[in-house]
C-alpha cells in the first residue's frame, strides 16, 4: 500500500513539470501566462459581446425554447450566463464595493430582476391572468396551487401543471413576453434610466423587490419590473382567452 502511495507521486511530478515547462515557454513567448491569456484573448472579447443586445435578446429566447420542450433553460445554458452575464455581475459587484464606475449595463442578476419574474417566461404574471380570465377549472386550480412558489420564482408548477411544456397554445406568449421584457430592460438600462444590477440577490427573492434590491435601491428599477409585467400581461391574455374554448368540454368550464 505504501508502494503504491510513492508510485502515485513520480506521474504527479511528471504532469507538474510539463505544465510548468510549458506556462514557462508560454509567457517567453507572450509575455504573459497561459490565464492571463486566456483571460484577454477569448473572456474579455466574450464579455464585451455579451453586452450586445443581440445576445441578451438571444439567450432569452434559446431559454425559452428549451423550457417549452421541458428542459430547464437556465441550467442548460448556465456555463453560458454564469462564465459571461455572472463574470460580469461579480466585476460590476466588485466595482460598486470599491466606489467606482460599473463596467457593465447588463448582468446576470438582470434577467432574474426583469425578465424571468415568476420564474423563466415571466410566468407569475400568467398565473395573474389565469385568475383573472380564464373560464377552465383545471387551469384555475393549477393557477391557485402555482401562485405561491410563483411570488418566489419557482415555476414548475405551472411549466408542468398547466402545462406549458409542449403546450402550442401558449407558445408564442412564453417566447415573445420575455423578449419584450428584456428589450425594454436592456434599453432602459443602457439608456441610463435605470442603474445596472449591482448586488447579487438570491434568485428567490420576489419580483419588484428583486430589482430594487439588486440595482442598490434604486427605484426606477421596481417600476422598470412593474410596466414588464404590465406589457407581458397584455401579451398574455389573449391567449388566456383563447385557451378557454380548445379542447375543454363545455361541463368542464368555469359556471
């Protein structure tokens, strides 16, 4: 057994020395380690284009479209939002703790402060609207059981129980309502309307709250959150509406 501990060693120094040999020759060559270099060639270039409104628009789409066949977006693209948008965020966090100006406008905080208000899809204002709306019992008592985990961000229920997943009828609301939502973030962020995200904030944290406690308090940042849900609202109901007559039996319906 002690052999074998000691046989373990000479390949570990082996690796140590070829690495090392290596991030040697590298920064003889470069001027700078292999990190170093990674960090300025393909990060940074990275981090600048995640501020583009293009790939803010783009990987609030892709997660929506994971999430209608069922498979959490979020997660999926983690490697994603969490190397860029929450390398971003911990920059942004450590410039607001130093006093200095925030680096960048859009961060992963923002997508939860903004957009994914309920959950992914903004889904806790389409509770709101089933409550309100819609005529189908099942629909209801999925709403009534989903509205409490939706105040926290948990939209499961409602992906799986209404259900959302797979489900044509509210496809194009679930795509499209984010994608207004984040536009109208992101320009009201860029445009300086509101400040940028700059206090992580458990993603549990209820909607409104959520913004105003993740921009440092600001309050335009509540009222940015408030006209998203509004809008995705608007976007919503129709659907709401015309959910009300496919495939329900007319016994089934609201009295």
């Amino acid at each position: 057994a002690v052999s074998k501990a000691f046989a373990a060693i000479i390949p570990a120094l082996v690796a140590l020395y070829v690495v090392g040999i290596i991030d040697w020759a590298f920064f003889k060559i470069t001027n700078m380690d292999v990190i170093t270099w990674i960090s300025k060639t393909i990060q940074e270039p990275l981090l600048s284009l995640s501020q583009g409104y293009g790939a803010v628009l783009l990987v609030t789409f892709l997660v929506q479209l994971l999430w209608f066949f069922g498979i959490h977006g979020p997660n999926v693209l983690a490697p994603v939002l969490e190397s860029l948008w929450g390398t971003a965020q911990l920059q942004n966090i450590s410039a607001a703790q130093e006093g200095v100006k925030l680096p960048f406008e859009w961060v992963r905080g923002s997508f939860d402060a903004y957009v994914w208000m309920g959950g992914s899809g903004g889904t806790l204002v389409l509770i709101i609207a089933l409550l309100m709306f819609s005529k189908r019992a099942d629909a209801r008592t999925v709403a009534k059981l989903s509205l409490a985990p939706g105040i926290f961000n948990i939209n499961e229920p409602i992906m799986f129980g209404l259900p959302i997943v797979l489900n044509t009828i509210y496809l194009i609301p679930f795509i499209i309502a984010p994608m207004v939502m984040v536009t109208i973030a992101y320009f009201a962020t860029t445009l300086g309307l509101v400040g940028p995200v700059k206090i992580a904030v458990v993603w549990v944290m209820p909607p409104l709250l959520n913004s105003f406690l993740a921009t440092g308090g600001d309050w335009m940042a509540p009222v940015i959150s408030l006209i998203n849900m509004v809008v995705a609202f608007l976007i919503w109901v129709p659907f709401v509406i015309t959910a009300n007559r496919v495939g329900v039996p007319e016994e089934e319906m609201k009295a």
